[in-house]
C-alpha cells in the first residue's frame, strides 16, 4: 500500500510538471559576425555570415526554460597579410551545424513582451566552407577547410554561449555571443577556437 501511494504521488508529480511546461518550436534566423582566436593569432577584423535553424523552448515554470535546436551557422575569419609584395585577403568560411542548449530566464517588461536572458553550452560539427586567397587579380579557392591535413580544421567544436533577447508575442529577437572552448587547429602546438557574436529574429509557431 505504501509503495502504492508513492508511487501514485510520483505519477501525480509527473503530470503536474507535464501540464505545466509549454513547448514551443520556432524557426530562427540572422547574422553572425565572427572571427578565430588563439595565441598566435591578433587579427581583429570581423567576418559577417547568418545563421538559420529550429528552436525549441521548454519553459517548465512560467519565468525559466531550457531552450535547444538545430542551426546550421557560418564562422570563420578574414584577414589581410603580405604576399612577397603584394597584400593578400584570406578568408575562411567554416560551416558548421550547431546544437545549444541554454537556461533561461523571462522577465515579463509588460502583457506579451518578456525579456530573455540565457546562457549555455553548444556543440556544433563542421559539415563544410572553404578558404579562399586572393591577390590582386589571382584567386585560390580551397573548398576542404576539414580534414586530417595541417592546413584543414578539426570539424568538433564546442564551447559556451549566453546572450540577450526579447518576446513579443509570438516575435523574437535576439542578440548572443558564443565562444568556443575546443582548439580546432591540427598543427602542431596551435591554437585555434572559434568566436561569434549574432543577431537573430525568430517566429514562434505555437
């Protein structure tokens, strides 16, 4: 009997949680500015991309959520070097598709609007890009920026992010930072991890 009315509690407690999480699915998009760091590298210039994908919000009090999807996200870096004596451009375009997982909290500034503060771990996996340099009218174009070679990327990366946005009823924005805690580099002694900051609107379906 006992055992029976745990056991009743339990399920009681289950559907209790279950009622009242919501659930929902958003489709997300914008613009991701970008760059490399490590130790080697000083070059502060800004690489633009977009990133677009689903999320999902499971808000299980009225004021917290843990939010996840699926983006597939564009990083990299550009930077200009002396070639002989000529400048050169580089730029790396490094395709990658993103998994995070984030808790947030809502702060409701008025009916239907919520400010959202979140932060958290992602992974992501390097699905593709290229490198390109190019030199006055001479371009070289490098469309295997992953692999086993000295020159290409380890594919896994993960890291942290956290970030900002707002609810307007079914609308979001969002502004966030991500920085990566997995050194990319296959050279020897090197140090390579992503860094981007974006900027995304999002449309909730339910």
């Amino acid at each position: 009997m006992k055992k029976l009315t745990v056991s009743l509690l339990a399920l009681m407690l289950i559907a209790t949680i279950t009622v009242k999480a919501q659930v929902s699915l958003s489709a997300k998009g914008g613009l991701n500015m970008s760059n490399l760091y490590g130790d080697e590298l000083t070059d502060e210039n800004v690489k633009f991309g977009f990133n677009l994908g689903l999320a999902l919000d499971y808000e299980f009090q009225p004021a917290m959520a843990v939010q996840t999807g699926l983006f597939f996200t564009t990083k990299g870096s550009k930077v200009t070097r002396e070639i002989g004596d000529l400048n050169g451009d580089f730029t790396q375009t490094l395709n990658y598709l993103q998994l995070p997982v984030h808790f947030a909290y809502k702060y409701e500034v008025m009916p239907a609007t919520r400010l959202v503060f979140h932060a958290g771990p992602y992974i992501a996996y390097g699905v593709g890009g290229k490198s390109e340099v190019t030199s006055g009218s001479v371009s070289i174009t490098n469309d295997n920026v992953f692999g086993d070679e000295n020159y290409q990327y380890k594919p896994f990366d993960a890291g942290l992010g956290l970030g900002v946005g707002a609810e307007f009823g079914q609308f979001l924005l969002d502004l966030g930072w991500d920085m990566g805690l997995v050194n990319i580099s296959r050279i020897d002694d090197g140090n390579i991890k992503n860094q981007n900051a974006y900027l995304s609107i999002g449309y909730r379906f339910n």
